[in-house]
C-alpha cells in the first residue's frame, strides 16, 4: 500500500465506485463522499494527497467546495471531473488554482495517468535501481519548434551539468515541470530520484515535517521516524513546485538547507548531509514579494542563481501543432482511439487561439478532441474551444443540427437512464426549443451564475435576460435554475 491517500467526491454512485476500484488497484489509500459537504466535512478532518471531485452536485457543487476548502487554508491538489459542455468552468477552476481536470466519458487508464503523474509512481521516484527516465517524458521535453524553446532547453542542458540551483518561472500552465525533469534527466543526479513537492497542496502545519522529516517522538502522534522529502531525493533531485507558497516562518530553514547541504528532522540532535539538487518553479514575482517582504529576500537570491523564464503558449504559436501531435497520440492510447489527423481548419484554430491556460489548456482541448472525434480527422468543431454555444445551432445546416442535437441529448439521457429511442424526437423541434433548452442546460451547470453562462453561450449578459424574461413570461419556471 502506497503512502498516499485520495478523496472522490462524485453524487453518481455508479462513477463513485468505478473511481474507487481503479485507485485501490494503484495500492493508494481512498476515501468517498457524494457530495460537495460530505466531502467538505471529510477534508477539514483528514489530510488528503489529492482529491477527485465532479464539478456538478447537489447541495454544494464541486468548484464551491474547493473555495470552501482553499478559504479554510487547505491547499490540498483538487482535480475536476466535467462533461465536456461544462468545461468552460474546469478552466476558470484552473485559474484560480485548481491542480488539474479530465472529461466525461474516460477510461480507468486516465485517473491511472493522472494518480501515477500526481505521485510520481511511474518510475520517477526513488528506487533501487534509481530513475531512469520515461519515454514519454523525455519525448515531452522535446516538443518545440521555436527558438526561444530552444535557447531555452540549450540553457538547460549547460546548467544541468552544473550543481547551481535553478529558478523556473512563468505562468501556470507553461510547463515548468517539464523543464525542471529535463534538467535532472541530463544531470549527474540523473540515476538519482527526482522528487516533485508541490508546496501549495501540503497544509501550512504539515509542511516543515513533509520537507524535513522526524525523529519518533518527536511529537504527539510521532510514533516511527520520517524521512523528509529533502532525504527522500538524496542523490538526486528535489523540485519545490510553487516554491512562493513556502510559509515565511520556514524560509530561514530552507535557506540552511541550501546553503549548508544539510537537513535538520525534527527531534534529531543533529543535522544530516544530503548530496540533493534543488530546483525551484513559481508563477508568481518572488523579487516583489521579498520587497513586500512575504518572501525573504536572501532565499530569493539562493534559489535565482539561475533563472529561466517559460514563455507562455500565445508566445510561441510555432510550438503549437507539435504539441498537437504529441497530445493526440498520447491519449488516442490512453482512451484505445485511432490517431487522427488534425483538419487544416483545426489547426488555424488552434494557432490562433490566445491560450490562457497554456500548454496544458491545450492539453486539455485535444484530450476532448480525441475523446469526442467522430470522423477520419479531427476537426475545429471537435475542440469546443469556447463551450457549445448558440451560434453552434444557428449557423449549421439541418444535418449538423440533428447531428449536434443528438450528442447533447444523447449525455442527458445517458445520465438520466432513459431510451436511446429519445434523441430521435430531438429532429423536427424548432431552433427557438433547442435554444431555450440550452440556455437553462447552460444555467444548471454553471449553479445559475449569469455571467459564466453568457461566456459560454456567446452571448451578452443582457441578451441572455432578455431570453430569460421571455421564458417567464411564457409561463416557464426559471428561477429553479438560478438557485
């Protein structure tokens, strides 16, 4: 049994358990929850190494729950699960700090992926016969075409050499992960572990013993001795993920470690050499935050002896349609799907999208591509870059309509149990009933916030009032949809 525990948070009993299953198959402990509060409840009384939450529920939904959890100070990673009509919201999530999403329908192989890639199980952390580095991931570090990308992993391959440490900065999304195990994949710490810690998902209480470990009876409850994660990397290489996060009356221990090489557990009597690399990655100014002083500025200037800057993805469009092909590949395995081609139209959308969440938005979109793909390639009607909207109706021939009609329905019935024989009745029904139907859809999964559904249906927030008013007025009870 791995050392490790997850909390699904899923109101479908079906998709709860299946999720159970595959993490028990990993060896990873689990706990469940079938709603938001339950699951609220469960993570203010226990520590979780991730939690696997459904976007949409009753009683508290999925995105308030880990507001409700971040303002309470628990900073445990939260991964969504989302249909891909309600994926719009997944992405905001991500913005304000959500570890990661995956789409409706998915196969166990993808929570396997996403475990394995949250806990370094795929042979990335200290073994006996050390780490040798995964094909996929040295293929992924590999993926650029433009020159900045390839200065940049230029850089990385002279400092690699070296025992500097090593700042990775840029915006959430940009891959600083990726440069980070390429620096350790080419380093002499290469045969070493490589140990990710993700400092903002450790609540600040648990952090200093996560980091440096402790003697038994060291405290209440410390009943066998802990190595730190400092220790858990010895000869290889400790990556400190969002290092920004580091509470600040931590810093000047981190800073001896840095310096002196050294790591002090908690209880002991003495200090302990470690032979660890240390690389660092934020998206956030540390030289601000040290002028402000929620950041000690001599930390600062230890970890940014050298410092590399990930441009984000609208920077390097020319990087685009290889990260594409890689994407495709990768979960056309995954979900057992053909590897497609993308359309030209599909990639001239996809190069000239701004990509706010970057590398892994994108991701993302072609994750949902391959999963949704209907034809012998991938098409920009496939990427649903801005959600299903109303201009998706209004805009298509009556083929696509019936078409576009059909998958819509298809996932409300499959959720609610009923005869396939149901979508059919969908063709024949006016623009005007399609519309209303995915407006109020759209209401329902965003828990009634006007403004998201706006955003995702292409329209302004005062069209969609109007529409709404329309509704009363015709006798329809729509307030059931803005609770």
């Amino acid at each position: 049994m791995i050392d490790k525990n997850i909390l699904i948070v899923d109101d479908d009993d079906n998709m709860r358990e299946a999720m159970k299953e595959t993490v028990l198959r990993l060896g990873v402990g689990v706990d469940t929850a079938e709603n938001g509060r339950i699951g609220f409840e469960k993570a203010t009384k226990k520590v979780y190494d991730l939690i696997i939450s459904d976007m949409r529920m009753p009683e508290i939904d999925g995105l308030s729950m880990f507001e409700m959890l971040k303002a309470t100070g628990i900073k445990t990673p939260v991964c969504f699960v989302t249909a891909y009509g309600s994926v719009t919201g997944a992405v905001e999530a991500l913005k304000i700090g959500a570890y990661d999403y995956i789409l409706k329908p998915f196969s166990p192989e993808v929570i396997e992926e996403l475990i394995r890639r949250t806990f370094e199980l795929a042979g990335s952390t200290s073994s006996a016969s050390g780490n040798v580095p995964s094909e996929e991931n040295a293929q992924k570090s590999t993926v650029y075409k433009s020159a900045y990308m390839e200065h940049i992993f230029s850089l990385a391959k002279d400092v690699a050499e070296s025992e500097a440490t090593v700042l990775i900065t840029g915006e959430s999304g940009t891959g600083k992960e990726v440069l980070a195990r390429f620096i350790h994949e080419n380093s002499g710490h290469a045969k070493g572990p490589f140990v990710a810690v993700n400092c903002a998902a450790i609540p600040e209480n648990l952090i200093e013993s996560e980091l440096f470990g402790y003697e038994k009876g060291a405290f209440t409850g410390a009943v066998n001795k802990k190595i730190g994660k400092f220790e858990a990397a010895d000869g290889g290489t400790i990556l400190l993920d969002e290092i920004g996060e580091i509470p600040i009356h931590l810093q000047a221990k981190l800073l001896r470690v840095l310096q002196e090489r050294e790591v002090e557990r908690l209880g002991a009597l003495k200090p302990s050499k470690i032979n660890t690399r240390v690389l660092a990655t934020t998206n956030r100014n540390l030289k601000a935050m040290s002028e402000e002083g929620s950041f000690r500025e001599d930390l600062y200037y230890r970890l940014n002896v050298i410092s590399m800057e990930l441009p984000p993805l609208r920077d390097r469009k020319e990087d685009v349609a290889d990260l594409s092909s890689f994407f495709i590949k990768k979960y056309s395995e995954i979900n057992k799907k053909p590897v497609k081609p993308l359309s030209d139209d599909a990639l001239k959308t996809l190069q000239n999208y701004e990509w706010p969440g970057n590398v892994r938005e994108l991701e993302h979109t072609i994750e949902r591509a391959v999963v949704l793909s209907k034809t012998a390639e991938i098409t920009s009607k496939d990427l649903f870059l801005h959600g299903i909207t109303i201009a998706d109706f209004k805009s298509s021939p009556k083929e696509e309509i019936k078409d576009i009609v059909k998958e819509y329905r298809e996932e409300k019935e499959v959720k609610n149990n009923a005869e396939e024989s149901k979508v059919d009745n969908a063709v024949g029904r006016t623009i005007a009933d399609m519309e209303q139907e995915l407006i109020l859809k759209t209401l329902q999964d965003v828990a009634g916030n006007r403004t998201k559904a706006a955003e995702i249906l292409g329209i302004t927030v005062r069209t969609l009032r109007n529409k709404l008013n329309e509704y009363r007025d015709a006798g329809i009870d729509v307030e059931e949809y803005l609770k």
